[in-house]
C-alpha cells in the first residue's frame, strides 16, 4: 500500500513550467493541472472539461475507428476528423467510376450519406480509478501463492473480470475494460458507447486533403486541408445499432463550438483525443533496440512501397485499391527515418544514460531503496538483449514474408475454417464461414502487384534473415532456390488469386482447399513468426516485469514533479499555446500558412502538388466569403488561413483531435508533427516539437465554397 501512495502523490503536484509537455488524464486535472491552465489562459474549470453527472467537453470527443480521434460539431452527430483517418473507409467507398478519394464528395441530403461498413465511433462514458482494488488481489494472492506467477497474474485477471463485469451491468449498450497505466502500476476501469452506424458525409479530393502527400508529411510550413466529415447514426432510442435505414441521426450529449476568430501567437490552446503510443520511461538500452528494430522495418518497408507505388502511379483502379496500405505503410515508415536523425541530433540516448546515472546514485544512496531499484536497470538490459535476437527475428519475418497478401488469405482462411470446425459446423459451412470473412479484401487486391511484392519481399528476407531462420518449411532449399520461379508456382497454383476462384474451390475441393499452396506458405511463414514471439516471451515478461519495478522507481524519485503516464489510447488532454519556432540557425518559421503558399508549391507535373482549379479560381479573386456574406472565412488582410503550429504534446492517435482556444472552441484539427519531433514518443523537446493544425476556417471554407455544402457548416454551432 506505501508504493500506491507514493505513486499517488506523485500524481497530485502539477509545476506550471511544464505546461506545454503532457498527455494529461482528465480525472487527474482538477488536481494536477487546474491551476497552470489557468495561468496559462484556460477559461474552462475541469469539470467543465471531464464530468461523468454533467455534460461536459469529453462527450464531443471520440475515437474513430481503431486508431484515431474526432469530434461532434452538431446536435445532429456530424463528426470532424482527418482525411487521412477517414481515408480507407472512403477508398472502400470509391470505385474508378466514383473516386471519392481523387474527387472528393459531398452529401447535399441525409439520403445521400454513404453507409462504412466496419467503421466505428466511441464515447467515453467515465474512467475510474481501482488500483486499490487490483493491488489487493495481488496482495493477497502472493500470501497465498509466494513466488508462483501464474498464480498472481490468475488472480489480478480475475479481479479485473469482476470489475468489468459489474460496471458492464451497470451500463447497458456500454462495453467495460481495465487498462494499466505507468507500465502495470495504476489501473483504470474505462467505460465506453460503440455506434457502427456510420456514415461518410463528405471529404475534399485528395489533391486537397492529402496536399503535399509523402513529401510534405511531417514537414513545416504545410498547406494541407487534412479533414473528411461523417455522422454518427443510432436507434430511435439513441443506443448504438448496427446499420438499418431506419437509423437516425445522433441526439449528441454534446458538440463543440466553432470559432472563426483565427489564432495569434501564444493563444492558449488544448487538445484532447486518444494518443496512441509513447515510451517516455524507456531506458537507453531499450531505445537503442528501438533504433535497431526501425531500421529493419524502413528497409523492408522501402522495398514494399517501391513496388506498389510503381502499380499504383501506372492504373488508376491500383491506385485506389492500394492507396490506404501504401498511406499506413508510408507514415510510419517517414517516421521512423526521421526519429533516427533526431535521436542524433538532440541525443536522445545520451541523456536517457545521464538519467539512468543519476537514478542509480539515488537508488544506491538509501539501503531501503537500493533492496528495490538497485538492481533494476541491469535487470532491464539483461532482458533486452535476451530478447534482441528473436525480436529482431520476428519482426524481419512480419516486415517481410507476412506481408504477402496471397498467403495471408490463405493462413486467415486456415485458422478460420479450422476454429468454425471446433466449434461444431460441419466442413462446408466452415469453409463458407471462412471465405465471407475474407472475400470482401478481395476489393482491394491487385494478384500481379501482390506477386511483384511477394518477390520482392522474399529476396530481401534472404538477404536479412539468419540462415537459421530461413523458411525450410517452404523448402529445403530456400538459401538458394529460384524465388522468383517459385513465387510464380505458387500464385499459378494457388486458389486464393481471387474471391471468384477461391469459392469455385471450396465449392470443387472442400476441405481439400486447405492443401492449396497459399495455406501451406502462408502457415510456414505463421510459423516462424510464432517461433520468434515464443523465444522471446520469456525475455519479454522478464522486461515487463523490470520496467514496472523502474517506473515505481521513477516515481517515487521524482515525488513532487509533474507526471503523466504514457499514452495508451485512452482520453488525454494537452494544453500549450500557438507558437513557431527556429529548425536551425538563421531560420525562423512562423506559426501559420496561408492558400498563398498551395499556389506556390503547386505543380502539375507532380501529384502530390496538383491544385484544383476551382480552388485557384477562389484563390484569385479572394471569394472567401458564404453566399450570403454572413460568413468571412479568411482574414481582414484578404488571406485564406490554412495551417497553424502549437506546441501541444501529441502523437499517433491524435489524428483527428480537436485543437481548442481557451473558451473550450473548435479553431482546428490536429493532423501531424515536425520533422524535428520524430523524437517526441520517447522524449518531449519544447523548444522544436510542434503539433500541425488544420485552421478550422480553412476547413469550412473547402467545405462551403469549394465543396458547395454550406448546409453542414448551417448544421454547425458557429461563435464569436
């Protein structure tokens, strides 16, 4: 009980010096941060922020889909959030006849909102607080158990299934989950409302949306108009319901205000949203595994792309089928790349190793907190390179040879038909199970562009891989046999080319299908990612278990200081204010850009910087204004805003987040970091790590004037 009361002080001091770095949990900030956003210029208490008995700012704010954030900008569930977080449910949407991603869309009825099979929003409803009860599980079963791990992890499993299972009765329509924080040493009980009725409503081409593309992600100045629009759909009862056209519109609990205003240098600002991922108590000879692991996946990743992005430049209907792999593959892939170059050049690793020293001279300067941390840090490494060679091992196989689309379908039908067959259908049924669940990716597949990857891929798995790890279950011969005959062996024989052949062999062959030699590669290659995961689990519990002792230790160290856990896809807010910043000697950037600067990066010969001409036209003659004149969407200077900095803390998750003034309003949309805060998911730098925003009145002007849908922006709540 003394190390939760540690660990709970910890969290209840807040220093306003560090306002700008943070992904603050919102029951904590009446305690932690109410104070330096006050002085910082929030006009809003905490509670206004995060009330689970009133409707308060959390209930326009949710998770869209499985990895990014929105929000509710109407009465009626119209939802704001990033074109690229909106973009595969478009490009499953479009066709080349209606190319809804290169064309852009715009329903101008209720009617004419498509339906996105697959797609979900979530609220969240309330977390709360039960380490208490969780640690006395844990307690009490090592007096029962001593040293038997599986023991005590049985019965923190068991805890945390009774508290969902009691809050899930006390929420219909709401689904429960216990989520750790700090690396296992806090638990919360989060309670969330899934809707799956959702509908596209309305986006701009992609030569407005994804603007700049590959060249310009992660880059400053930007000029993109990173947003689509969709709206949530529920029962008449306002309950969430799988699609039906007598489905209405939400009745929101709430929706957030749209201010025109604009921004100026040092406004207050906050986001709130679902970050995804940041491993701010990392140690250095983690981070330096970090490194080793990207640099696997950018090579395999570079091949990868190489040869989609070829495809997808020469047919257009490959284009559309490959954008949103080639888009999530790419992002992270520029990423990667650009968190190298910062590590060096701020030296990440060199400071996390000054930490650790100083962390172990404070271990070892009491017996009582050397007995706890002072063997740590060695535990840490020991169980990194433990782990180092079947990780590395894993993730070459995963970057590489689990890519390929073709035996993919074969190893998911595998597992599927065999788990329908447990469960008691007979072999017809379960093969039929198996083929709906994948016959639909068949919309998105091009079998000649999966076969130049396979190809590829497997040529650069020789090259990379351990002999050891070789894939000799594919043949005895794989360090030097033929890849490219054996690739072309394999997708002539195999019946998984296609949905049409692959229902006319299970049809023909029945259970005979699960010889198909896309079933058999596609498991040899599970195989050897099992392997790999199995020898390194051992080494990963270890290092799990090392990490929660290190982070209990952080805490207790630094008692006093401001803390926040890190990101794990759960609500946070940050809050900071709008603010430049200088790269690098002699080079000063300000903090917004304007439609003047698309016309300067534009370029017909490259689609990345292609420029609608309607745009150019609005452009021209500064048409900045709604029909009725009652609307200004650019500046008193007679510019069109499109993008502005801040320093809020984000990372991957926050796609989408709403960007708040000081009253709680909608002045834009979080869409990307710069280039120099590759670092930022390991180590906050305040002086170069910015937040790239959408300006909101970029967005509605593209949505009134350029898309002619100035009925959604009448929808919305605008203030002044």
């Amino acid at each position: 009980m003394k190390r939760i009361v540690t660990i709970i002080m910890a969290l209840t001091i807040c220093l306003s010096s560090f306002a700008d770095e943070g992904m603050w949990m919102l029951p904590l900030l009446q305690k932690m941060n109410a104070d330096a956003m006050k002085e910082l210029g929030c006009e809003l208490t905490p509670k206004q922020i995060y009330d689970i008995n009133n409707s308060s700012l959390k209930d326009a704010i949710v998770q869209f889909g499985g990895g990014c954030t929105g929000e509710i900008v109407s009465k009626e569930g119209l939802l704001l959030t990033n074109h690229h977080c909106g973009y595969g449910s478009i490009q499953k949407l479009s066709s080349v006849e209606h190319d809804y991603l290169k064309d852009g869309y715009w329903a101008m009825s209720r009617s004419e909102e498509l339906p996105c099979e697959g797609l979900t929003v979530t609220f969240l409803e309330y977390m709360k607080d039960v380490t208490p009860v969780i640690e006395k599980a844990i307690r009490k079963a090592r007096k029962e158990y001593g040293d038997e791990e599986k023991k005590v992890e049985e019965a923190q499993e068991k805890a945390m299934t009774a508290l969902a299972e009691k809050a899930k009765k006390e929420n219909p329509h709401c689904h429960v989950q216990v989520t750790q924080f700090y690396n296992n040493n806090v638990y919360y009980l989060i309670v969330y409302k899934t809707y799956s009725d959702i509908r596209f409503v309305g986006a701009p081409p992609s030569s407005i949306g994804k603007f700049g593309a590959d060249t310009d992600n992660w880059m400053w100045p930007r000029h993109t108009g990173d947003f689509s629009m969709f709206r949530v759909y529920a029962d008449k009862d306002n309950n969430p319901a799988d699609y039906s056209p007598e489905n209405v519109p939400l009745k929101a609990k709430n929706h957030l205000r749209i201010s025109m205003n604009g921004v100026q240098e040092g406004d207050f600002t906050m986001i709130m949203g679902y970050p995804g991922r940041t491993t701010r108590f990392q140690t250095s000879p983690e981070l330096k595994h970090q490194i080793e692991q990207n640099d696997i996946r950018i090579a395999a990743r570079t091949v990868r792309q190489d040869v989609m992005l070829e495809d997808m430049l020469a047919d257009p209907k490959i284009k559309i089928q490959y954008a949103s792999k080639y888009s999530g593959s790419s992002n992270g892939w520029k990423k990667w790349q650009g968190m190298k170059l910062a590590f060096d050049k701020l030296d990440i690793i060199g400071r996390a190793e000054q930490e650790e020293k100083e962390f172990q001279e404070w271990a070892e300067a009491k017996e009582s907190r050397k007995a706890k941390y002072g063997k740590v840090l060695d535990d840490l490494a020991n169980s990194v390179e433990a782990g180092r060679e079947a990780n590395n091992a894993f993730t070459k196989a995963y970057e590489t040879v689990y890519k390929i689309e073709l035996t993919n379908f074969g190893l998911t039908f595998n597992i599927l038909a065999n788990r329908a067959i447990s469960s008691g259908k007979d072999t017809l049924e379960a093969l039929n199970t198996a083929y709906e669940s994948i016959a639909r990716q068949y919309g998105d597949y091009s079998e000649p562009t999966d076969r130049k990857v396979a190809k590829a891929l497997m040529e650069h798995y020789r090259e990379i891989a351990d002999p050891k790890d070789y894939l000799k279950t594919i043949s005895e011969d794989f360090a030097t046999m033929d890849i490219s005959s054996f690739v072309d062996n394999m997708f002539g024989a195999s019946n998984f080319t296609s949905a049409e052949r692959l229902k006319a062999a299970i049809d023909e062959k029945g259970i005979g299908i699960l010889d198909d030699p896309a079933v058999k590669v596609g498991m040899a290659i599970y195989g050897e990612c099992l392997k790999s995961q199995t020898l390194a689990s051992a080494a990963d519990d270890e290092l799990a278990k090392a990490r929660k002792t290190y982070t209990a230790g952080l805490l207790e160290w630094k008692k006093g200081e401001p803390s926040y856990p890190d990101a794990n896809f759960t609500m946070r807010l940050t809050y900071g204010t709008v603010k430049g910043y200088s790269p690098k000697d002699a080079v000063v950037y300000k903090h917004y850009t304007t439609l003047d600067g698309v016309m300067e990066k534009e370029d017909p010969d490259n689609w990345e910087f292609v420029v609608p001409e309607k745009l150019k036209e609005l452009w021209k003659n500064k048409d900045y204004s709604s029909a009725d004149g009652f609307r200004n969407y650019g500046t008193p200077d007679g510019k069109m805003p499109t993008c502005f900095l801040s320093n809020n803390d984000i990372t991957g998750g926050n796609s989408g987040s709403p960007i708040m003034n000081s009253r709680g309003e909608l002045i834009g949309l979080a869409f990307d970091g710069n280039w120099e805060s590759m670092s930022s998911d390991i180590m906050f730098e305040p002086d170069l790590q910015r937040c790239i925003n959408v300006d909101i009145r970029y967005v509605l002007f593209i949505v009134d004037k350029f898309g002619g849908a100035g009925h959604l922006v009448d929808e919305m709540t605008i203030v002044k």
